[in-house]
C-alpha cells in the first residue's frame, strides 16, 4: 500500500496517540493537539524514535490548532498539505474532552464547546479533505463515536448528543462518498485505559463488581486497541467497509453498560 499522509486530531496523547503508533507503517502523520506543547514534543519523539527502527522515510509533524476555532480548520488543512507536499488521504477524528454534568445544571456554553468539539469540528475537517481525496479516488476518514451514542448515562446529554450526531453523519457523508473511493466510518470505544477516564476507572475498580463485573473481557481496553482497528479501517483490504460504527469495548454493550 502506498504510504499516505494521515492528519489525526487529539494525537499525541490517548487514543489518538495509540492510532498514531498503529499508523506507523502505513502512513505519514500530521498530529493536531490543543495545548500541551511538552506532550506534543515528547509524542513526536517517541513516534519519530519508534519509527526510525523501520522506515527511515516516515515523516512526522504536530500542529497546534484549538479545533473550536472552526473557521480556521481549512488553513490548517492547507498548511499540512503544504508541509508534506500532498494531500490527506486519511482523516481520523478522534480529538475531544469529556464535560459530564447533569444538563439542568450545565450551562449552554458547555453544551455548545463540546458539540463544536466532538461534531461540528470533525465535520469541518471532513470538509476540507474531501476534495483531495476526490481527486485521488482514494479516502480513508475514520470519526471517534462512543458507545455512549447508543446506551444512556446520566449526566452526559451532550456528549451523547454529540456522539450520536457524529454516527449519523458518518452513515451520510458514507453514502455521499463511496463512488469515489472514500470510505467513511466510526469507532465506538468503551472503556479505555487513558488519562481522561482515570477518576472513572478508579471509581469503577472500587466497586464491588470491579473491572470484571463491568467488562465481560475482564480487562480494561487500550490506545493501541483503538490503534488496530483504524490502521485496519486505513487500509486496502477495508475499501469494502463504510458507513458503520463498530463498537470496541470488551463486550460491555452486551449487556447493561450501566451496571
């Protein structure tokens, strides 16, 4: 497969960081983050560090850029293009923070962040590649979902809202796109292992069911989970998949995701 030019958002820490590492042999990277300059740094390293033991070719550059900023994303997009002398040819969504609260007591202007971060800025970015990849006949656009789209938690209106809008319009933009040679499609993560979900991890081990009452695989999932299944959805072999969401979580949607 020809090496393409990946951007992936949130991508020097947590999941984006795991599909990073994953997309190492596939795929050039243009990582997007919001603040943490030293993160970004060290991700970059480690990355190019990782990389040199197999392709001394593999290129590597982070971008700061807060994705709030939605009339900014097509400079962006043209500053990477520009950096790497092509265009994208795969896309992953997968930046965006949580911001639980029960919605009577959340203000407006947290709803409209986090929707701005989690739908509206993935749509944004869509926007500007798909052209490129039109022109290519060749897209891979992968949007980070949850399993909260589908199964309610208290206290997450708006990151569900959120969520579920991002699978309905992968489904979409999917039947859009397909006679070009782009797929489009979602992720739906349960559990991971990162920093964001510490303090839910922690309260979860304290239980009485534990990890293991919660998830049927008994384990917590990990980045780098995430990470092989969107080098999977990247590649040739997935060019008859799109328009879905596929859950990784362990089997914890089997059953009550609330117990």
């Amino acid at each position: 497969m020809k090496r393409r030019l990946a951007i992936v958002t949130g991508g020097t820490s947590g999941i984006g960081f795991g599909i990073a590492k994953k997309l190492i042999p596939h795929c050039h990277l243009a990582l997007v983050y919001g603040r943490d300059h030293q993160k970004a740094q060290s991700a970059l390293n480690q990355l190019q560090q990782d990389a040199n033991e197999m392709d001394p070719d593999f290129k590597v550059q982070v971008y700061a850029q807060d994705l709030l900023q939605l009339e900014e994303i097509p400079a962006l997009v043209k500053k990477i293009t520009a950096d790497f002398g092509e265009a994208p040819g795969v896309l992953v969504n997968s930046a965006g923070r949580l911001r639980d609260g029960l919605f009577q007591l959340s203000s407006i202007k947290d709803h409209e962040e986090l929707l701005k971060e989690h739908l509206l800025a993935p749509m944004a970015l869509c926007h500007s590649v798909i052209k490129g990849m039109s022109m290519a006949k060749f897209g891979r656009i992968i949007n980070l979902s949850s399993i909260s789209a589908q199964y309610s938690k208290r206290g997450q209106t708006n990151y569900a809202a959120a969520k579920g809008g991002i699978e309905s319009f992968t489904r979409t933009l999917a039947l859009e796109v397909a006679h070009r040679g782009i797929t489009v499609n979602a992720i739906a993560p349960g559990l991971i292992q990162t920093p964001m979900t510490q303090g839910l991890v922690e309260k979860i081990q304290a239980s009485s069911e534990g990890i293991r009452g919660r998830i049927p695989a008994g384990r917590l999932g990990t980045p780098e989970d995430i990470g092989s299944l969107a080098a999977f959805l990247c590649s040739e072999e997935a060019s008859y998949i799109t328009g879905v969401s596929i859950a990784i979580d362990g089997g914890r949607s089997l059953g009550d995701p609330q117990s």
